[in-house]
C-alpha cells in the first residue's frame, strides 16, 4: 500500500481520549480483555458445538466419517481438526470449559488439544498446570511427556502425579488436613481415579447407546448378501461384549450399592 492510499476505517471504533495518560490501563486494557473474553467464549463454544454435531455424525455407521469430512470442507476446516472438536466435546462438559477452564483464561485451543488427552491423570495433570497459568499451550505436549516420567518412577510420591479427575472443594479442604502421603490421602486419591474415570466412561457410552438402535436398524438397508453377513457378525459380536459387560455392572453395581441402599432403590 503506498503512502497515499488511504486505510479503510471502522467507524463504530472505541472513541479513546488520547491525551489521557493512563489511556491504556484504565481504559484500553479493560476494554480489550473484554472483547477478548468474548471472543474466546463465543469460539470455545463454536468448536464444542461443532464437536457435539460431528460426534452424533460419527455414530451413524453408515455415513459417519465421510458426514464429518464433508463438513470439514464446508466449513473450511482439516480433518484432523474436527476430531480434536469431537474429543473435545467427549472430554469435557461445557460447564466444565465455561466455569473452570474459560475462567482461567485458556484459550479454545488449549483446551482442543486437553481434549485429545485420553488419560485422565495425564489430563487433569497437564489441565492443572494450564489453569494455574504454569505453562502455555506450546508446552501441553511436553509436559504430558513429563506426567508419564513421573508416573512411572516409583519413587515419585502420589501428590505429585496428580492422577484422576480434579477434587471437589470438600476433598481439597478434607486432604489439606493431612499429609500428601498419608494413606488416607493416597486411598482417596485412588478412589477419585479410578471411579472419576469409570463414571465418565459410563457417561460417554450413554451417549454411545442413544443411537445404537437406530444404526442397527441400517443392516435392514443392506443388499449386498456379504456386506450384510459382516455387518451382522459385527453387529453380534458387540452384543456378546455387551452381555459379558453386564456381569462386570452387576458386581460393581451390587458391591457399590451396599454403601448406599437407598439411592438404588427401585422406584
């Protein structure tokens, strides 16, 4: 652009009173960690939408994965970049990213890459440091490297592994009445876990099951008298993992229940 040419202006800009020497802390500053919050609320939740649209998309068995990469092109996004939304969406509830990650000041893509994460400890581990502003987005990768060096020395005490979903505000205030590795606290630990991790699997294969019927029904849509035999195997070979999962439920229903019979009573 030469000097002559003029810059295209905004009319609706911030009217700034330039001879205001504290312009950039008192006005400036607010202003623009505003527009920034609202910009990264209004992206977070564009890219958890968007994750939530692509995930049902991938249960159709049918059309799954090509539904998401036409969607992709449509909306002039990677692949690659769509399934970090659906893990995205997988690994956190929007309260979660509203009301503890946002709050924190991580941006939408921080939290993207959280999402891809699989394990819950390294997650919550590498979460913790992003949230407490320790680290930045550069630095999620290696510092997930650096949960599993400490996960796996044996001499590391169990504070500093950090495993499992994060603690309520009634576990920190209990837990900070004692020693990091006194039992009490480590036994809690392991139960935050362990059962953190199986209450939210349950809750992904909820979601899961929602649709199961209806892409069962699809084998009906099938001519092809091979495509139909394999599809039906699969179809049946899931049901028998199914069944076996139903004896694993029923002990751990049966022993969880005995430490609060009335939340399992039969309405």
């Amino acid at each position: 652009m030469s000097k002559k040419e003029e810059i295209v202006r905004v009319e609706d800009m911030p009217k700034w009173d330039w001879d205001n020497e504290n312009l950039v802390e008192t006005e400036m500053i607010p202003y623009y960690n505003q527009g920034m919050s609202s910009v990264m609320l209004s992206l977070a939740r564009f890219m958890y939408e968007i994750g939530f649209g692509a995930y049902n998309l991938q249960q159709k068995a049918s059309y799954g994965d090509n539904a998401i990469k036409s969607l992709a092109k449509g909306i002039h996004r990677g692949d690659s970049w769509m399934y970090e939304c659906i893990k995205m969406y997988v690994a956190y509830s929007w309260e979660d990213i509203q009301g503890r990650l946002l709050m924190a000041g991580i941006p939408p893509s921080s939290i993207q890459r959280l999402g891809c994460i699989t394990d819950d400890g390294a997650r919550s581990y590498v979460e913790d440091k992003l949230v407490s502003g320790e680290i930045t987005y550069e630095d999620i990768t290696k510092t997930k490297k650096e949960y599993e060096t400490i996960v796996s020395n044996p001499d590391v005490s169990h504070d500093q592994v950090g495993a499992g979903p994060e603690p309520s505000i009634a576990e920190q205030t209990a837990s900070s009445k004692m020693d990091p590795d006194d039992p009490n606290n480590v036994a809690a630990s392991i139960i935050r876990s362990h059962f953190g991790k199986l209450e939210r699997l349950a809750e992904e294969q909820m979601l899961m099951m929602e649709d199961t019927l209806v892409a069962h029904d699809k084998l009906g849509d099938i001519s092809d008298t091979s495509l139909y035999n394999l599809s039906q195997q699969r179809i049946v070979e899931t049901g028998i993992k199914l069944k076996q999962q139903i004896t694993y439920l029923q002990n751990i229903v049966e022993t969880v229940s005995k430490l609060a019979p009335q939340e399992f009573t039969e309405d």
